[in-house]
C-alpha cells in the first residue's frame, strides 16, 4: 500500500514538471509564419469547425422591367371607338379598311368600314354578340376579352402588332391610340348585365325619369323628339333607339356623341343601374314627332333630303335683278320668301335679299292639295320642286306652311330689338344652347375667320332667323328642335334678347 502511494505521488510529480516545461516552451516560442496543421479528433475531443469553402460572388440579378403605365381619357376613346374620324373632325379615309375584304356578309362601304363598332358591335361582343347576325354580321371578334389585358398591349395591336392591316398608327397618333386602349381596359362593361335577352332595360323606368328630366330633356326634349338620328321619312329618336339597339344607346350614354359636346354618363358619376334606368323610361318614349322637318326643307331643303342643290340658278331667278346672289342660294325657299315669311312685305323687302316675291305667311290658310299643287308646278311650271321632293318632303312643307309659321311681328320688332326678358333666355341657354354654342357664344362660327359670325351676331342681326332655326333647327345637324322642346315662342324670345348680349365679334 506504501509503495503505490509513492509511486501515484511520483507519477503525479512527473506530470506537473512536465506540463510547467511545456509551459514555458509555449511563452518563449515565436508564432509560425505557416498555418499549423489541424489537430486530429480524439473520441474526447469534437473535431474543429470546417471553414467555409470559398466561393464566387454572386451574380447581380436585372430587376424586372415594369410594364408602361398608360395615360389618356378613355371616355374620349369611347368616343373614337364610335366614330373617331368625326370626333377628330376630319374626312374619314378613303375606300374600305383594309381587313374588310376577308368578310362579305357585311355589305357596307366606305367610311363605315373605318369605325371599330362596325367590326366589334355596340356590345363589344363582335360575332359572339348582336353582330353576330344580321346586316352588320362580319365574322370579326369583340374586344369585351380585351378588357384582362394590360393596356400597353391593347395599344400595341392598335398599332399592328398583331395585325399590320389593323395598324392605325397613321391616320391617329399615339394619344388617341392610348385613349382607345384605356376604353378597352378601364371602362368596357358586358351589357348583358343591363340588358334582357329581348331588348328590355333591366332597370325602373322611374328612377330614369328623374335623371332623364335632369339631364337629357335639356337637348333631347320631354318627348324626346327634339334631335332626330334618322331622316325626315324614317325618324329615329332616342325612343326608338333604346327599342331597337340598346346596346348602341348604352355606349351613348355613358361616352357621348362622337363630334359633339354630349355629356357623358361617366363622367357624371352615373352607376350601370342609372343607365340602365335611363334607358328603361327612354324605351317608354313615342316615336311620334312634336314638330314637321318642313321648316329644315325650307331653309335649306337638299341637305335635309341627303342630296346635292340643282346646277345653275332657279328658274324664276331671272325674273327679278335686285338680289345678286347666284347657283344654290336661289334654290332655298327662305331666300325667296324671307326668314319671317313675309317676303317682299318683310325683312326682305329692302336690302341684298330684296326680290320682290310675295311671303307664304298667307299660305296658312290653303288647303295642302293647294299647297303642293303650288310646289309642283301646277300654278307655275318654273316653281316645279317635285324632281327633287318626294311626296314625304312636300307633305312635310305643307304642314309646316299651314300649322307651324307664325307671324314674329309680337317679339321681333321692326329694328331688331326684341319684346323679351334675357334674364329668363339666359337660363335656357345655359341648359341647352351652351353645350355647343359655348358659354359666350363664339365656340362656333358660321362665318370664316375673316368675317367671324357667331349666336351673338346672328340675332343682333337677323333675329328672325335666329328665331326659324331654334324653332326648327338646323339642316343637316343635331340641333334641338326648339318646337319639339315644347318652347312657345315668348320663351324663345327671351333667349334671343340673352343672345343679344353675347359678344357679336
């Protein structure tokens, strides 16, 4: 037992030396300039960490292009999805667009070829939707599945990427092109939701009234007879065409009318529940006039029936030489019997216009044989109109002479002034007249740019034609019928005294 204590203290001893010894050489020895080898594992000792293998940078990743961001009014491109050549006022191009060839069911030519809705429908359904049959059927696919895609892909087929003959790239710039593409995909609604199967509104008649009071009456009238979209032998108005083509009648409420200033039901905040109400109580309008196109036929009558004036001057034309105007002048009605009916005894009877011929006031009291009789030649031969009236227009004269002239002596007095209050036509003319005519009156000229004729100079000038278009309208262009308005003829005077205060220069 002794001698293995002595021999443990020894071995114990030894051990202490020692580790003291390796101590000392630890202090004393330099550091290595070589990166010492690795310690081996032991069972009691974990191996080491392993440092990370070296490796490559790395490789700097291209972030993602973002795709164009369109900018542009896509009521107005609802607009040129009409018929953009008249919303941008010029000719529409010549001959038919090219993709027309691959179709023939649609025989159509020309300018209607050019407009998007002739291919792709009001419905934007194309053969797929009401242009699916039909004299508009061409076989052409809608737009409605367009509505998904970015916007910058809709441009890009605008401008032929899909089609080179569907590039419109020359004839509208890159506006007009964006504006139709943010149509397509920010404002494009599947009517089904406000249409039935049968052509019903899917909305209360009620609830349109009062929004059809509010604003379209304002134009349209309380009928709504007072713009005609057809022609004197076949009227369309908005009743008919919320019957007919309710999708047609939807696109024009809620972007407008290409080329004018019609007010856009977008842009008035309307829901798709407001136009399909509106065009509930539209489809419980008559189709019956409130007032006869004779008085469009007598101020300028070839227009109103789509033709062209007669060559040379009316044959009766030679039979006065106070009046030097020449060729179509001598063809209207008014410039032989004056704007206030009264011919030679009127406004007529002095100045350019003088011709010595009688007014037709008096005519109210003949019969309408009587007064076709007159207009086709058979008191005169040289007052023959019936090569170029029809029996529709000649009746629409007739009725116009015999129940629709009125003497204007009780508004318009002899030096122009007018017995009316234009704080009364002031409202009228902000309701209706100033949508086109503009606030002060000069957005349109009917002069030329040298010699400027605007609202304001035309009734300080000649009041009775002022008073004969608004009560009739204008030939050839959607102007409210002032008569189908329900406008007695002391309301109109007081928008002619307002007019008269509009600038005349």
């Amino acid at each position: 037992m002794k001698n293995l204590v002595r021999t443990s203290t020894m071995v114990i001893g030894l051990m202490l030396l020692l580790s003291a010894l390796l101590y000392g050489c630890a202090q004393n020895t330099p550091a290595p300039t070589a990166e010492p080898a690795q310690a081996q594992p032991t069972a009691t000792n974990p191996p080491p960490t392993q440092a990370p293998t070296a490796t490559s940078a790395p490789t700097a990743t291209t972030a993602p292009t973002p795709e164009p961001k369109l900018s542009g009014d896509p009521v107005r491109g609802g607009l040129l999805y009409d018929n953009w050549f008249a919303e941008l006022g010029m000719p529409a191009p010549e001959g038919d667009h090219p993709l027309w060839k691959t179709q023939t069911s649609n025989t159509r030519s020309g300018p209607d070829t050019w407009r998007c809705k002739e291919c792709h429908g009001w419905d934007y359904k194309g053969v797929d939707g009401a242009y699916g049959s039909g004299s508009h059927r061409t076989g052409f696919m809608g737009i409605l599945q367009s509505a998904s895609k970015p916007g910058w892909e809709v441009l890009a087929s605008l401008q032929g990427s899909t089609n080179p003959d569907h590039d419109f790239s020359e004839l509208m710039d890159e506006q007009d092109l964006t504006d139709l593409a943010l149509f397509i995909t920010d404002t494009l609604l599947d009517a089904s939701e406000l249409v039935n199967e049968d052509k019903t509104a899917k909305g209360e008649a009620a609830a349109g009234e009062d929004l059809y009071i509010q604003v379209c009456t304002h134009c349209h009238g309380p009928q709504g007879s007072a713009i005609n979209f057809g022609s004197y032998d076949e009227l369309e108005f908005v009743g008919a065409l919320a019957l007919d083509n309710p999708w047609e009648f939807i696109h024009k409420v809620r972007y407008g009318q290409a080329g004018w200033p019609m007010p856009s039901a977008i842009r008035n905040e309307w829901s798709s529940e407001d136009v399909a109400a509106v065009m509930a109580y539209a489809q419980t309008l008559s189709n019956e006039p409130m007032a006869s196109f004779g008085g469009q036929l007598y101020d300028k009558w070839w227009t109103v029936v789509g033709g062209s004036a007669p060559n040379g001057d009316n044959p009766l034309w030679s039979t006065q030489t106070t009046n030097t105007r020449s060729g179509e002048d001598t063809w209207r009605c008014k410039e032989c019997h004056g704007w206030d009916y009264k011919g030679v005894d009127g406004a007529y009877g002095s100045g350019s216009h003088r011709t010595g011929f009688k007014g037709i006031l008096a005519a109210s009291s003949m019969s309408a044989e009587e007064i076709i009789g007159a207009l086709t030649g058979q008191k005169n031969p040289d007052h023959d109109f019936s090569e170029w009236l029809d029996e529709a227009a000649l009746n629409e004269l007739a009725t116009f002479i015999q129940e629709e002239i009125a003497d204007t002596a009780s508004i318009i007095n002899a030096d122009k002034t007018i017995a009316g209050d234009p704080t009364q036509g002031e409202q009228k003319y902000i309701n209706t007249c100033a949508y086109c005519h503009g606030d002060d009156g000069k957005k349109l000229n009917f002069g030329s740019s040298d010699e400027p004729e605007y609202i304001g100079t035309l009734a300080l000038d000649n009041p009775w034609e002022f008073f004969h278009k608004v009560y009739f309208g204008q030939p050839g262009q959607p102007m409210p019928i002032g008569k189908a308005m329900g406008w007695t003829m002391e309301e109109i005077a007081d928008l002619i005294a307002f007019a008269q205060t509009l600038p005349a220069e």
